[in-house]
C-alpha cells in the first residue's frame, strides 16, 4: 500500500509514545502518575453543565449553522470587544471543534506549496505537522530559557524572507507558559503589516496568568494589523470546558469565508447543545478566580520542589498550567548502565522507575527539556515530585 507523501512526512508524536506506555502500565494495575495531560482538572461549571442539558432536554440535538450558531457568533462578538478590545462582526466569526481545528482551517486558507510560516519554539505539538500538511515550510525561531522562553521581535523580523506568509504565536504559550511582551507584540504586528504577513495568534490560555499584566491581542496593536490577524481561542482551558470541543476565530471576512469553506467539507457544526452551553459561558461566567488561585498556587510548589533537584532547573511560568524545567544537568548520567542522552530517556527514565508521565522536550521542538502539567490534584503533585526525587538520586 503506498500511502499519501503529505502523511508519510507526518512526524510521530513522542508524546504519544509515553502516553501509551502510561497507559499500558495503568491497564497491568502499576500506580503511574500522569503530568503529561494538557487540560484542567476543575468541572465544568454548573450554569454551563445546566445550561447543556436544558438544551439536550429542550430537544436542540439536529443539525444547525455550520459556522456557528447566531446567538453564540454574538456571545463571541462581545466577549472579543469586552475582554480583548477587538471589535469583530459576526460574519467575521467561526465555530469550529477546538482551537486546533479552526488553525488547522487557517492554514489550509492562507498557506500554499513552498509559502514559509515562523513559529517560535517551543511550540505546540501541532503547528508545525498542520503547515506540512498544507505544503508549508515551517521556519522554528528558538528563544531562551534565560528570557523565559519569551520570543524577541528581533528574531522573527530576522527570519522573514520573501517567501514568508505567516507566523504563528502562542502567548502564554504552551508548553513554557511564555507570555509576549506588549512591546515585541507591537513591533511583530509591524513587521507583519509591512512585510503583509498573516498572525495566527493563539490565545486559549489568556485567563491562566500569573503575572500582573493581561494578555494582549496582537489584532488591538498598530494600524492595519487586525487584517492580517486570524485570533483564536477556545472554551476548553478557560472554561474547563475540554470534551464540549468548542473552540472560535476571528479574522476578517475574506479570510473567515475561506476557513468556513474548508470547514463545511471537513466537518459539519459543533454539537448544537456544546454551542448553546458556549454561549451561555461567554455571557454569564466570569468567576476565574478561584482556578487562577489554585493554579499559581500549584506551580510556586512544583517549581520549588524541582529546583530542589539535582540537575533540574526550572523557570516560574507567567501563565498556562505547565512549567519547562531544564534537563540537561542529566545528560550523561547513568543508571543500570544506560547513559541519559536525551529529554526523551529522561521522560522514559521517569516513567520507568518513578511511575510519572511528563512530555519530551522533543515535542515542543525544544531538546533539553521536559513539560510537566500542574492541572492535577495537589497531592498528585507532592506524591509525583517525591518519586521523582527518589528516582533521581538512582542517577550516577
């Protein structure tokens, strides 16, 4: 069988292959911790679960909009305006099943064969296999731990060619929790206005920060910036909202159509009852508070205890609900006359001998590192980081 090229330069995910030994473990009864999941482990809200339901029970289970209900496209409109100070039209909007789908949509709508997309590193798993899968050529600006993963305008200007047709920002950003400063903000929509190069700016983690600074939408910078930007957010992290699966873009209405055209080939509407309970979210809920608490909280423990480690060192996130500790002080180390040589024998390494999951730094594109999640119960935490600590100390 001779598959398709464009799948066949798929890259396989390592975070999938430590989520299948996790879960094969799991299945032979061995107690393995997970921090290798990127969702919240709050509920969903009540009014949102209620609001659900009385839609289920009020029948509103058939076929609606393809690119979104009326009253949730409006829900969108305001909640943009009020909280990003981007003003949007409602033929401007699209629902799609997640973030990932509609930046799946936004790149099959702007990108040809041979077109260049920035992505600053590290990076989300998926950016760089949707571009391949459009003929894109994904160009991987590196940051720095030293500037806390934060990408420099300096580094993507320096990456434009005439061939560039995109870049692709993520802030915070998953999975260092980098948030972008407002003044490299500024200066990126510069050089995009200039050089008429599209944003994808993905922002489903701008309620988790940590810092005393908001998010800022790159759209709400600089004359003419907003033409060329395509905003996406999602209810999943914000909302607890992960297995609605309802995600939303702004952008203007030559591109939202071209995205939309895509979209009613690929998929049909979000589930009618998951676009109500959305709508309903954007309007009424705004309590954040507690989540934001209890996950500042969570990452000042687990940064402590993992800079407490030998070989481990660990910047403080300014948002998400990840840190990115460095691994490289255990390169070289040993344990049953096997030789640490990458992030991925330091994440095989721990599932092995501590029973925890983390992410290889080689998923993000960024070697040296692991991603550990601390949206999970406390005492999880405490009891992974021991184990940790404990395998650690095996190391020669």
């Amino acid at each position: 069988m001779i598959l398709a090229k464009r799948v066949q330069n798929i890259s396989p995910s390592a975070t999938l292959v430590i989520a299948d030994k996790a879960r094969k473990m799991k299945m032979e009864g061995i107690d393995v911790i997970s921090f290798a999941t990127g969702e919240p482990d709050f509920p969903t809200p009540e009014i949102i679960k209620e609001e659900g339901i009385k839609w289920i029970r009020k029948d509103f289970t058939k076929y609606v909009a393809s690119n979104g209900i009326p009253e949730l496209k409006e829900a969108i409109c305001k909640k943009f305006e009020r909280e990003n100070g981007l003003v949007y039209t409602p033929d401007e909007i699209l629902v799609g099943n997640g973030a990932k789908q509609l930046i799946f949509q936004a790149c099959g709508a702007l990108i040809d064969p041979g077109d260049e997309v920035i992505i600053p590193t590290p990076c989300w798993v998926s950016y760089i296999e949707q571009v391949k899968l459009f003929g894109g050529v994904p160009v991987l600006v590196d940051t720095s731990e030293a500037d806390n993963f934060s990408v420099s305008a300096e580094k993507i200007e320096t990456a434009v060619t005439n061939k560039t047709k995109m870049i692709i920002i993520n802030s915070p950003n998953n999975p260092s929790g980098a948030i972008i400063p407002v003044e490299e903000l500024k200066k990126i929509a510069k050089a995009a206005v200039e050089n008429e190069i599209f944003v994808i700016s993905d922002e489903v983690y701008e309620k988790l920060i940590y810092i005393d600074k908001p998010n800022t939408s790159i759209g709400t910078l600089g004359e003419g910036i907003k033409a060329f930007t395509v905003t996406i957010n999602s209810l999943s992290k914000s909302y607890c909202m992960t297995g609605w699966r309802v995600g939303y873009s702004g952008a203007s209405v030559e591109v939202t159509k071209a995205m939309a055209a895509i979209h009613g080939h690929v998929t049909g509407n979000v589930n009618s009852m998951s676009q109500k309970a959305a709508a309903l979210a954007l309007n009424e809920f705004s309590n954040f508070t507690p989540m934001q608490e209890a996950y500042k909280n969570r990452r000042d423990y687990i940064v402590g205890r993992l800079n407490n480690m030998d070989g481990i060192h660990c910047n403080a996130p300014d948002g998400a609900f990840y840190v990115y500790p460095s691994v490289r002080g255990l390169i070289g180390k040993c344990f049953d006359n096997k030789m640490i040589k990458s992030s991925f024998d330091v994440a095989e390494f721990l599932i092995d001998q501590a029973h925890i999951a983390c992410v290889p730094g080689e998923a993000f594109s960024m070697e040296g590192y692991v991603r550990f999640t601390f949206a999970i119960a406390p005492e999880l935490i405490e009891k992974g980081m021991d184990r940790m600590e404990a395998a650690l100390n095996k190391l020669k």
